[in-house]
C-alpha cells in the first residue's frame, strides 16, 4: 500500500515539474520577444504586441468631498494590423466597418495629411511637429519623392493598396486615409501603438460594428471624464488630445502620445497631479485574432484627486442668480430707462476673507462639459461667448475702486473724513475737463450738497472723489513723487497676479507709466484729467472679478490681503496618502489707519441701509458692508460690442462686523450696479443658512 502510494506521488511530481517546465519554456519565448522588439511575430501563426495602457485621471472634488468629475469605463475599437491583413479581403472589411461607421454616426480620426475632395491638396494645419514627420518616414517608406503633389500621392495609394476600380471617391478616401494610419504602426522606428478607430462608443453601435465579425477589430477598454455636476465648467476645464507643442512638453514627462491632458480650469493647473502613470500590456494574437495571453509588464497607477476649495452647494446659487439677474436684465432693464436689455454676460466669485479660498467662482453664459465635445461648434458661434471666463478677464471696475480713493485720501492726503465738500454737480476745476456727478443734470440742477467721506460712499458721489482725489494726488506726489491711489489700489491687490493656478489677466492700474505704454507714440502725459478718471474707478483701471474679491476680502481684513486659490488638498487615488495642501499665504499687506478703517466701515454699511444698495440689502438679517459702482465706459466686451449700457460692478462682505467671505460680481452692459445685490443675497442666503458652512469632510478611509 505504501509503495503504491509513493509510486502514485512520485508521477503527481514529474507531472507538475513537466508542466513547470513547459509554461517557463512558453514564458522565456513571450519574453525574449518582447526583449527583442514590441511588435513582433511570436511564431507564425501568432503575434505580440504592446499597449500603453493610460491610468484613470484623478477625481476632482469640492471642499466637502463631493466628487464633482470622476471616471467611467469606455470601450474603444481598435484594429490589429496583423489580423486584418491576414484575411483575404482586408480592404472590403475595412470599408464595410467605416461605412457602418458612418451610418451610426461613430467619428473616427486619421492623422493623414490630404484633403478629402478633390483637387486634393496636403492640410498640415494642426500637426505637430512629430506627425509631419512620420508623413515624412512615409513618403520614404514608399519611395515616393518628399515633394509629391496630393493629387499624384492618391493616385499611387490607390493602385499600392490596390483599391477597387469601381469604389466611390468617398470610399477610395476613406479606406487610403486609415491604411495610413495602419501603415505607419508598421513602419520600423515609429514606435506607434495599434490604431484607435474609435473610442467611447456606446453599447449599442459597438455590438452593430462587432456583429460584423470583422477579423482584426478588437474591444479595448478604457476610461473617460464623467461629471457629476452642471456647475462650474469655466472651473473644471475639460481634457483633450495634445497638439504638437503640449506633446513636446509632456512626453519629456513620459506621456504617451495619443495620452489626454487639460486644456483650461482645474483639469489643467493640477494635470501633472491628476495624470497618473501608465502602465505597459503585453498581447499575444493569433492570426485569426484569438487573445492567447494578456499581462501587464507594468501596472497602471491612477492619478491623485484634487480636493478644490469649491463649496458646490454655494457654487449652485451663485451660477442660478447670475443667470436669472442677466436674463431679466435682457427682458426687463432696470431702472426708470430700462437700460440693460443688451446685458450680455457676468461673473461672480465669492472668496473666504481669512484664508484667500475662492468658494464659488461662476461666469455666464455657461456650458455643459458632459456635452462640450458636440457642442463646439454652437458654442463656438454663440454671440454671447459662453466659453469665454469671465471671471478671470479684466474689466472698468467703477465706483467700486472708491474705497483706494477714501484710504489714499486719509492716510496720504491727510482728509479728515468728516470735512464737508460740497457737490455742485458740474466739477469745474479744470477748463478743459468738465466732468459731473452721476446723479446731476442741467435741468433739474440735483446734487449730493454737503457731505462728508462716509455718505459720500455710501451715495457713491463722484464730485467728492474729484475733490478729495486731485487734493491728495497733488500733496501725495509733491512730498513723495509717487501716485497715491497706484500704491494703495496694487497693495490690495488691483492689477496684480491673485495667486490663482489658472490663467488668469492681471489687468492694469491707471498711472503714467500705463498711459505711456499703452499710447506709445502719441501724446504720453498724465494730466490732472486723468486723475479725476481714475479715482472714479475709470481712466485705464482694469481689474477681474477675481480680483475684486481679493480686494474687498483685504478691506475686511483690515489690509491684508492672502493669495487667492482653487487647492484645498491633494490625495493619493486611494485616499490613503496626504501630498499637498493649502495654507493661507499673506500676498501683500497695506498698512491702514485706525481713523481710515472707520471711515471704511461706516460707509460701506450705510451703502447697504441707506445709500445705493439700500432698495436691495436694508432689511437683510445679517448686516453687509457692500459698495456699488457703474462704470461709464463704452468699450468693447467679451463678445466685441462697443455701443450699449454700461457696465455694473458689485462689492461686499459679510458679516460686516466679523467677515466672513468676500463677493465680487460684474455685469458686461449690466447698467446699475446696485441690481447685482440680487446676485449676492442667495448667496449669502445659502452661506449663512448653516448647511453650506465649509467644514472640509473627512473620507472615512483616509488613513492620515
């Protein structure tokens, strides 16, 4: 009994070590292929090749964990060279598939460099530089001359790929333009992957394209951006393939040629965080395409998620009362006159005062990135621009530029906030310039009369500006050469970089120095009528709504200004591993008196409760500190118009006596810049209604 037994375990052993054997011989071949080169015949009905496999990108989330772009699985048809070729009618199939292509209306991408009608001609208008080039390996490949007319290139194709007499034009094209494609994966040093036809397809036109049984074309899976929010667009950005200078760049980081990167938003300031690491599969094919081994030489890693300071739950508001003020404006106006109507586009950033956060950031008209890809083209002829960020472009800021006026007039003109200046409507210091209170006509002779610092923000009374501003100018620069309201104005952060990650406009602050730059060659001199200009918020002052809000966010903090940011914190794919976080950095710092801050204060509330955002804001429960402006200015906006309504710009914190958070909103041809309160109040409605304070939420399995 025992010897049968051990007989018995003696065989099981030369058993397993017999098929040990066999598998490492079947390995050490794979291997000494791959060894060799990446696409190589493994025997001579089989054959191996490699995929770059690209990681998922990293979510990106708001400050509370809501995940607001994740990924989904895709699937993508992809021919196999070595299969499709060994069928005995490779150009036929591949007609039938790029016909029922068309039909279900699946787009495919070829990178061949001739026009699709006749006269032909070459189109090398968006490769890149490395596509010229394999064109280039090409035309040599086939021993054709490098300055061969299109017209003659087709024609050799034509009869090289041996294409059918009795094929339609459209066919011959289509067919010639993805055997290029083919071609060049087969080109010695190229080093391209097999070729994507499609990718995302849906379940039902990928069972009709494989219900062909179409020897070569193979199922490859894959991921893509799925959003789980309308909201913020401008802010997210979307990915898509790299043009030639972006593939210049990253592939020295590794990145594969056909890899996705962000184009705008967060998708493109954190890219080198989201990416991820690709990973390598080796696949080994028979001939009629059967997978007879699949491994990865290296496994894909994920992308990190990005954590923004977003608070979706405040972004929401923000976006849905930008819309509804602009759409009303455009029905109604506001005002007596109406004006407004032609209102064609805004922006509303709301940013935390003590940290520098931006918490919603909204610009409209907006768009959906879930459909962005079909849209292009509407979105692109669209009259109101809807891609274009509003948030982020520089504009007149108006009287909300007022309060650099007041601080500059205390602090270095020496003006008691309390003198009296009398508004006499027409400002006639000056011969030559004339200007007058907004609220002044001829007729009726209306006018603030005597008033002091504080009505006169809170009444935003240009001629007390006019007075203090030419005063301080005058005294300021006599003892300092300096310009008062330019040392003030880039202390807060006015025509300065905001710290932001994406790309923003830095604006520019009225001074001498701009005017000469921006009128080279004309008449450069900076004159007591440009003074008047700028301390009203005109002249050459340009600043984004982003900026705005780091400016009323400096005025809440008493001067000190923090640099703005979309980053709250990136984590590990995993959540498991903490790499980078935000800490609030001071940008710039302004000292400002005790006497100034007052004056500040007591004008920015009565703004609320009884001057020009009274109608709107002087029963609201929570007090404000706001500031309206509107700015006289007739120059073009995003969509290019130079005629209409002015523009209407809006400033405030909130809680007045402890802030809390800082917003800025702007209105392209908004008319009255007390109207965009009704921007705010849901805001601030959502932000103090306690369901929205923004406490980040901790993800359970995040280990640090």
């Amino acid at each position: 009994m025992q010897r049968t037994s051990r007989f018995r375990m003696i065989v099981f052993i030369l058993v397993i070590l017999a098929m040990i054997l066999t598998f490492s011989l079947r390995l050490y071949k794979i291997q000494g292929v791959v060894e060799e080169k990446d696409l190589v015949a493994a025997d001579a009905d089989s054959m191996t090749y490699r995929t770059t496999v690209e990681a998922a990108r990293g979510n990106i989330l708001d400050r509370n964990g809501n995940v607001l772009v994740s990924n989904r699985a895709s699937y993508n048809l992809v021919i196999i060279n070595f299969v499709l070729f060994n069928t005995s009618q490779p150009n036929e199939n591949l007609r039938k598939v790029l016909t029922l292509c068309d039909e279900l209306g699946i787009a495919y991408e070829s990178h061949f460099p001739v026009t699709d009608t006749r006269p032909y001609a070459y189109d090398t208008q968006g490769l890149s530089a490395a596509w010229q080039s394999y064109f280039r390996r090409f035309l040599s490949s086939h021993s054709f001359d490098l300055d061969i007319s299109a017209p003659t290139l087709m024609k050799e194709l034509r009869s090289d790929y041996r294409l059918p007499a009795d094929w339609s034009q459209e066919d011959v094209y289509k067919v010639i333009s993805i055997r290029y494609e083919l071609e060049l994966r087969s080109i010695e040093g190229i080093g391209l992957e097999n070729y994507t036809l499609a990718s995302d397809l849906d379940a039902e036109s990928l069972a009709a394209v494989m219900e062909l049984a179409v020897p070569g074309i193979v199922v490859e899976s894959g991921t893509v951006r799925q959003y789980n929010t309308t909201y913020a667009a401008h802010l997210l950005g979307h990915i898509a393939q790299m043009d030639g200078a972006e593939y210049e760049y990253y592939k020295e980081k590794g990145y594969a040629m056909n890899a996705l990167v962000g184009k705008d938003g967060i998708e493109k300031a954190f890219e080198e965080y989201l990416h991820g690491s690709s990973g390598v599969k080796m696949t080994t094919i028979s001939s009629n395409g059967e997978i007879l081994s699949r491994y990865y030489t290296k496994e894909p890693v994920p992308g990190n998620n990005v954590e923004t300071t977003i608070d979706i739950s405040l972004q929401g508001p923000a976006e849905r009362a930008l819309e509804e003020v602009i759409l009303n404006l455009r029905e109604k106006g506001v005002g007596k006159s109406g004006e407004g109507k032609d209102a064609a586009g805004g922006a509303v950033v709301v940013q935390a005062c003590k940290t520098g956060e931006i918490l919603a950031c909204a610009s409209y008209p907006t768009y959906n990135l879930a459909t962005f890809s079909q849209d292009i083209e509407e979105l692109t002829k669209d009259e109101y621009a809807p891609m274009f960020n509003r948030a982020l472009a520089a504009y007149p800021p108006g009287s909300i530029y007022k309060m650099v006026t007041a601080i500059a007039d205390v602090d270095m003109g020496g003006l008691d906030p309390n003198y009296i200046i009398e508004d006499k409507g027409l400002y006639t210091y000056y011969d030559s310039f004339q200007p007058k209170c907004h609220i002044w006509s001829r007729s009726t002779g209306l006018t603030h009369g005597k008033i002091n610092l504080m009505q006169a923000i809170a009444y935003s009374c240009n001629y007390y500006f006019y007075e203090s501003g030419r005063l301080t100018y005058n005294r300021y620069m006599a003892d300092t050469g300096l310009n008062p309201f330019d040392v003030v104005a880039k202390a807060l952060g006015l025509g300065e970089p905001t710290g932001i990650e994406i790309a923003e406009e830095t604006g520019t602050r009225a001074n001498a120095e701009e005017k000469a730059r921006q009128y080279e060659g004309d008449d450069k001199g900076w004159y007591g009528a440009d003074v008047l200009q700028a301390v009203i918020g005109q002249s050459l002052n340009r600043f984004t709504p982003v900026q705005l809000a780091c400016y009323m966010s400096a005025i809440a903090n008493k001067g000190t200004r923090y640099e703005a940011t979309f980053l709250s914190r990136i984590v590990s794919w995993d959540y498991q591993h903490l790499i980078a976080r935000h800490t609030p950095t001071v940008a710039s710092q302004l000292e400002i008196s005790e006497t100034a801050l007052h004056a500040l204060d007591q004008g920015l509330r009565m703004t609320a409760t009884i001057g020009t955002a009274a109608q709107y804001l002087a029963n609201y429960p929570i007090p404000v500190a706001c500031k309206t402006g509107t700015a006289q200015w007739q120059g073009a906006t995003a969509t290019g118009d130079v005629s209409g309504s002015d523009n209407a710009s809006f400033v405030l914190y909130a809680p007045a006596d402890d802030p809390e958070i800082a917003i800025a909103v702007y209105v392209e041809k908004g008319a009255q810049g007390g109207n965009l309160a009704n921007v705010c109040i849901p805001i601030l409605d959502a932000y103090f209604s306690g369901s929205t304070r923004f406490e980040t939420v901790t993800t359970e399995n995040i280990a640090y």
